[in-house]
C-alpha cells in the first residue's frame, strides 16, 4: 500500500469524512483496490437502495426525501449520484447538489457524484467500489440514483439488495417498461408525480401488467408519490422496509449479495482481459497492418498469448440472471 493509501486508511479509520471521499477517489481512477483489500471485510451491514427512472422523473428529489426518512429513523446516510453519459462526476449533476443541499450540513449524510473514468469494471464497478466504501464506513443506508433505463442501470441495479423504479406519468413510461427488461429489476416501482392528471392511468397500466405476470417470491409494490411536497414518501420508506425483511427472511438477500458479488469480480476480470486483448490487438495492427493474416488466426494466437483459451466444456457462465417473473400461461 502507498503512503498515500495509508493516509487515506487512517482518516476512514478514524470516520473522517475525507478519508471516505478520497478512497471513493481512488476507486474511481481505478486505484482502489489495496484500500478495497483493506476494509471489505467490513462490508455488508448497510442496506442498499437503487432508484432509476427517465431523466426528470424525479429521482433526485425522492433521493432528499428519503434520506430524510432514514435521517428521522436516525440512521446515516450515503448517497451515490451516477451519471453514465458524463466521463466527468461533476456538471450535469448539478441539479442534484441542488436538490440535496438541505442534507448537506448534516455530518451524517454523505453525498457523492459519480462518472465511470479509468475503473476496470466500468461504471457499474466504480459504483460498487463507492457503494462499498460507503457500507464499509458505516452508513446505514447507502441510496444509489441512476438516469435512465438501459443497461448500465440495470447493471447498477444488481448492486443494490432494493430496486426502485421511478416513473412518470403521462410519457408512455410503462410501454417501454417490458422492452427494457426493467420488470425484472424493479422490486417497487414508484409513480411520482402523483398530481399529475395521467397518474392513476399509469398506476392502472403497471398493475394490469404485473397482472399478466406469475412472480416466484416478492411481488413488486406500487407506490404513488409526490416527491416535491413530500407526499407518499413514508408509504415508499415502508415499502422498502417490507422488502429488506422479506429479503432477510427469505434467505435472498445472501443469495442476492453473492450474484452481485460475482457481478463485480466478472467486471474486473472482463475488463482486464479487454484491456489487454485490446492492447495486443493494437500492437498486431500495427505490425502488420492488418493485411497479410485472416482474423480467426489472429484472434488464436492473441487468445493463446493471453492464455484464457479454455476448453469449450469449462465455458459456462458463473452466474446465471434468475427469472423473476414469467408471463402467465406460458
Ligand atoms: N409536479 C411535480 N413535479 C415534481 C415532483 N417531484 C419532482 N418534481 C419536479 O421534477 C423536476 C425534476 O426533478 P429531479 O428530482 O431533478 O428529477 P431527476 O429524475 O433526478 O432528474 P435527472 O437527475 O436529471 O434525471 C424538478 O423540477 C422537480 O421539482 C412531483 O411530485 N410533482
Ligand atoms: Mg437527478
């Protein structure tokens, strides 16, 4: 471990707010892995919430108030604030700081921005990393927010042991919502914007969809809210509360934290190897121009000389999505 990483240690260890904000720093430029090695072992005790939805949704609004919530309960709070269209963690989230200025005097929440940058896995994995960091420290609950519905925030959603999705009325949301395979991340979803005149429309499309669905275990709750006046927020803290018991009860919050586990360990390990494939890929252009090989032998040695030419048989997935929610009748 540098001098650096060791300065960084003590101030985590002795619950300094910097010292937190810089190993979340170090993880982001993809330097995070001897303080990630030092304090992992004292992970898992935090519950974790995901909350995505549309841009303008009303995520970062929801975000203050549940952190509100949780601060009345008298527990600490980290938030994570990601943005997957932004190499920078500072700019677009600007809306955010304003949203959250109210917490931001209390010692008790920590409010982190986040963009993807140098971190091998990604920008899913420089979120785990923040997540854990946030976990490790001692937060009680560490909120997660993501735009959007694409891939990386269901990938970041896999992180979190509760998924909210937002929604908002009157913008043809919940037609998407089966396309984007978001039924299968969304442990609750969230109308907001409740005075909306389209809002028990929207209520009334996502109940009549979960109704052409069969779920094996918890079925996701609906939780109309309007954010910017507070309404509804206690029912939606609630509504996490029951989930985070069934999770324990049912034994699938253990089996959940191993997938994500595995998530993130794949991460890294993918993204080392393309960084590596990439270079000698490069490297081989470069030589020959691209010209007098074909690409399946090139592709054989470059995979020899990385050596992860497993046989066939050893090629099986580690993790495997479980199905949540299978359409009826099928
Ligand atoms: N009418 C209405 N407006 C709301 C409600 N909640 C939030 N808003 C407004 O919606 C706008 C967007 O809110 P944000 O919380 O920034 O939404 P967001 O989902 O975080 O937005 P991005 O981070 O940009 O994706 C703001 O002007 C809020 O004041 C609500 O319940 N009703
Ligand atoms: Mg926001």
């Amino acid at each position: 471990m540098t001098e650096a990483d060791e300065r960084i240690l003590a101030d985590f260890d002795r619950k300094l707010p910097r010292g937190l904000a810089r190993a979340i720093s170090r993880a982001e430029s993809g330097a995070g892995a001897e303080l990630m090695h030092a304090v992992f072992g004292r992970t898992g005790r935090a519950m974790t919430v995901g909350l995505t939805g549309p841009p303008g949704v009303g995520k970062s609004t929801l975000c203050s108030e549940l952190v509100g919530v949780a601060r009345r309960d008298g527990k600490t709070v980290g938030v994570i604030s990601v943005d997957p269209s932004s190499p920078f963690s500072h700019g677009a989230i600007l809306g955010d700081r304003i949203r959250l200025t109210e917490h931001f005097t209390d010692p008790d929440v920590f409010i982190r921005s986040m963009a993807s940058r140098g971190h091998l896995g990604g920008l899913a994995g420089a979120t785990g990393d923040a997540v854990a960091f946030m976990d490790a420290f001692g937060m009680d609950v560490v909120i997660v927010e993501t735009v959007g519905v694409g891939q990386s925030e269901i990938e970041i959603a896999e992180l979190a042991d509760t998924t909210l999705v937002a929604l908002q009325p009157g913008s043809g949301d919940s037609v998407q919502l089966l396309k984007a395979g978001i039924l299968e991340v969304a442990d609750i979803f969230v109308v907001n914007k409740a005075d909306h005149p389209m809002a028990l429309q929207l209520q009334r499309e996502i109940h009549s969809m979960m109704e052409m669905l069969d779920f094996s275990g918890w079925v996701p709750e609906l939780v109309a809210t309007r954010a910017r006046d507070g309404i509804g927020i206690d029912e939606l803290w609630a509504a996490i509360g029951r989930h985070a018991e069934y999770l324990r009860v049912s034994g699938e919050l253990e089996a959940k934290r191993k997938t994500a586990f595995a998530h993130r360990v794949r991460a890294l390990v993918i993204g080392d190897l393309e960084r590596r494939v990439d270079a000698r890929i490069a490297d081989r252009i470069g030589r020959t121009n691209g010209s007098a090989e074909d690409p399946y032998g090139a592709a054989r040695e470059i995979l020899a000389d990385v050596e992860t030419a497993l046989p066939e048989s050893q090629t099986r997935p580690a993790t495997r999505r479980t199905t949540r929610a299978s359409v009826k009748g099928l």
